[in-house]
C-alpha cells in the first residue's frame, strides 16, 4: 500500500522524486512505464476536474455545504485585525496586499520569483484525493464520497489497477535498496 501511496504522491509532485529514483523509466514517455504514469496522471486530473466541477454545484445550489461570514472584530486575532484596518484604510483588494511592496526602494521576495509565480501548482482537490487514499487503503467511504465513488467508479478502479501496476514496478525495480528505504522511513 505504501508503493501506491507514493505513486499517487508523484503524480502531484508530492512525493521528493522518491518514484523517479526508484523507478526512473516513469519519466521516460517512450517507456511502457512512462505511457502507463502519463496515462494515470491525465485520468487522475480529469477525474478530479469533473470532482471540482460537482463541488462547485453543490456549492452554488448550497446543499451541502454553507460558508459563515463573521460580522465583527471581536472574534478575529490581532493580525487579522491589523490586516483589516490596514485593507480599509488603503482600499487595496485582498488579493493585491501582498504584491504591493512595502516602500518604494524594497523589493519583496515573492515578486521577485516571477516563473514560480507564473506556474499553476496542480493539486488534487483534497476530498478527491481522500477518496482515492480511502480506496488505496481500502478504507470504507461515507455516504457523499460512496455518491462521488460510484459516479466515476469505472475510471477510479483503473487508475487504481494501473497504480498497483506502477507500485509493484517499483518495488521490483531493486528490491534490496527499496526495503532499506522503506526501513529508514519507518524508523525515523
């Protein structure tokens, strides 16, 4: 289970290059194992895609999940509060606090990494993600992921087949090595 864990990992970027240094083929496109990873990753982020999609509806036909708004100061901490009293003072939109530079002769370290910036981290969305580690795990699923589980039951199972795949691929790869990694990563 754990294989599959850290392929699964790997396809987020997620997992330190462990996969690729166990089992680099799965970089390689021309590889049978890199045809088999590639194919993974585009079903695993269609699948969360049409994911996202279904939480975006129910999210706007409010069934299932509800947003609080908190009306006062009382409840928020002192950054919150100064952060709040700066935003109303200078009218800067939320989403723009943090590109503005402190003074005119500084320069912030996030405006400075533009192509960190410039890149789109992709992510599963985290209850996609809970699904997928619940069926690697074989874990029980509740009601609304069961729901979430059977619409998209066909392509789940076999991204889970071929993660299986992929995971044995990469326990055999040098098994020796594998095990005294696995042992290390238990221990400490």
């Amino acid at each position: 289970m754990i294989p599959m864990i850290m392929i699964l990992k790997s396809c987020e970027g997620d997992d330190k290059l462990i996969c690729e240094h166990f089992l680099p083929d799965i970089t390689k496109p021309e590889n049978k194992l890199g045809i088999m990873y590639g194919q993974v990753k585009k079903v695993l982020y269609e699948s969360n895609e049409i994911f996202n999609m279904k939480k975006e509806t129910e999210i706007a036909q409010n069934n299932s999940i509800k947003f609080g708004v908190r009306s006062n100061l009382i409840d928020r901490s002192p950054f919150q509060k100064r952060e709040y009293n700066m935003s109303e003072n200078k009218r800067i939109p939320r989403r723009d606090r943090f590109n503005v530079s402190p003074s005119p002769g500084y320069k912030t370290l996030l405006k400075s990494n533009k192509n960190a910036m410039n890149k789109p981290i992709e992510r599963l969305n985290y209850g996609f993600y809970n699904l997928l580690e619940k069926r690697v795990l074989t874990i029980d699923l509740d009601e609304k992921e069961n729901y979430a589980y059977s619409v998209e039951r066909d392509k789940i199972d076999g991204v889970l087949h071929k993660i299986k795949i992929l995971s044995i691929e990469l326990e055999r790869k040098d098994p020796l090595e594998w095990n005294t990694f696995l042992d290390v990563a238990l221990e400490s």
